[in-house]
C-alpha cells in the first residue's frame, strides 16, 4: 500500500473502523427520500459521526460544502431499477475523474455470481490498476449475487462460504476496502471476515427498524467487521443524524445498540 493510499484511508475512516454512507442511489432510483435535498442529508449525516459519504462523480458539487470536513468517496460504476437488469452495472467514471471531483476514495459494485462478474472483474482490475497511480484507494463493492449462490436461509454456511469468496476476490484484485452483505449472524460473518485480510464493511440491506439496523451492525462488528457502508437505512432514516450518531457509537464506541439508541432518543428494546 502506498503512502498515498494510506494517508487517503484516514479520511474515509476513524481509528481504522468505517462508517460509510452511500448517497449514489439517486442514479439507481432517481430523486428519492432523503437524495432531493441531498445537502441537508449530507450535513446531518456527517454532523450525526459519518466518516464519509459516497456519491457519483456528478454530485460532488453538491457534496463540498456540506459535509463538515469529513471524507468523500466517488462511485463509478452503476445501473437503475427501471432498466433490463439492475445487476448489469456500466462504468461511470476514471480514478482520474475522481481526482478532478475532490474524492478521497473511489468505490466499484461487483455481483460476483451473476452473468455480469467477468466483465466486472475486468472494471475492477482496471480500476485499482489505474487508482494506485494516483494514490486512491479503492472500495470494492463485491456482492454474492447469482444463480448458483446459496440461499442464506437455506444453506447458511454455504452461503456465508459464497460471500466469503466474494470479498477475497476484491483483494486478489487489489481492492483497499471490501463492502459485502451481512450473513445474519456473527458465526456466519466470522468466515466471511477470515477469508481477507481487508478491512470488511457491510451494507444496510433493506431498510428496516432502528432495533433491526442496530442488532445487524453489532452482530458484525462482534465477528469483525471494520464498519458499515449503510445508505436507504440512513438517508432516509426520519432523522439520519440520530440514527447516524446511533451507529457510530456502535461501530467507534463499541456501544450495545440500546445504549447507542438511548443516547440519540431512538427506541430499542435492552
């Protein structure tokens, strides 16, 4: 890792744990809750203990500015929900487009499984190739998404096994940073986490309650983790500070989720 990458990382972290917040959604969704304003989304999450926020290349201007000295991570690839196949995602940007937007970062989605993973894993080596030159570090989005990966309810290990494959494919390709979905418990993470010696982050999934986004986040921090990479559970959170502020405390603090909760007026059971 070179001295660039490694100085980059401490803007996009705390203490080495990461909390992340992806805004890139309002290419995949168009304008939706929490994304209009994105301003006032990125300023309450950045003032709420976010250590970044994530966006496409298009929406820097509307991130600088906004988001309290905190760190800033340019998504380059992407699809929408209202075309053929969302797992098809295209290219959206160089590290060097990056570097002109005022990123510390660049991230990339893999779904790694699917009948799209060769030419991905094709934009991913080609990504981190081109990043080091500048000094980048690369988020490695790599998802098991496919006909022939196991169902988590199903085959929990096999699963687990799947997702596990997935993150070690962002560092063979040389990755900095690997996001993943959570496995839905910390036994199963465990192997997910063991299989790289990345620093693991995980997505929010669907959005659920604040008890549910709180347990989850817990769960993979006992088995791990470095953080979380969570978007829809935050920005359209009716208060992404709390929540925010929540998460943090269990990500940098260590906090139970009813003690995290408790501090920022959110509601969940001890």
């Amino acid at each position: 890792m070179n001295t660039g990458v490694q100085a980059r990382l401490t803007r996009i972290s705390t203490d080495e744990r990461y909390l992340i917040v992806p805004m890139d959604h309002g290419l995949t969704l168009g304008a939706v809750g929490g994304l209009a304003d994105i301003e006032s989304t990125i300023a309450a999450v950045t003032e709420g203990g976010a250590d970044a926020v994530l966006t496409q290349k298009g929406i820097a201007p509307r991130v600088h500015g906004n988001k309290n000295g905190k760190g800033y991570i340019a998504h380059l690839n992407g699809s929408t929900t209202i075309g053929p196949d969302e797992r098809d995602k295209r290219l959206t940007g160089t590290a060097k487009d990056a570097v002109r937007a005022g990123a510390d970062a660049v991230s990339m989605h893999l779904n790694v499984g699917s009948e799209y993973e060769p030419k991905q894993i094709t934009d991913l080596n080609e990504l981190t190739t081109e990043a080091a030159e500048y000094g980048m570090p690369v988020l490695a989005m790599s998802y098991a998404r496919g006909p022939d990966v196991r169902d988590p309810e199903d085959d929990p290990d096999g699963y687990a096994e799947d997702v596990a494959h997935a993150v070690r494919l962002a560092e063979e390709l040389g990755a900095d940073v690997v996001k993943t979905g959570y496995t839905g418990s910390p036994e199963t993470f465990e192997r997910v986490v063991e299989a790289t010696r990345l620093p693991v982050v995980i997505a929010g999934g669907s959005k659920g309650t604040d008890e549910e986004t709180l347990e989850m986040v817990a769960g993979a921090m006992d088995a791990g983790a470095a953080g979380v990479s969570m978007g829809r559970s935050i920005f359209q959170h009716r208060a992404p500070g709390a929540i925010t502020e929540a998460i943090s405390g269990v990500v940098h603090e260590r906090k139970s989720p009813h003690e995290a909760a408790d501090k920022t007026g959110l509601t969940v059971e001890p």
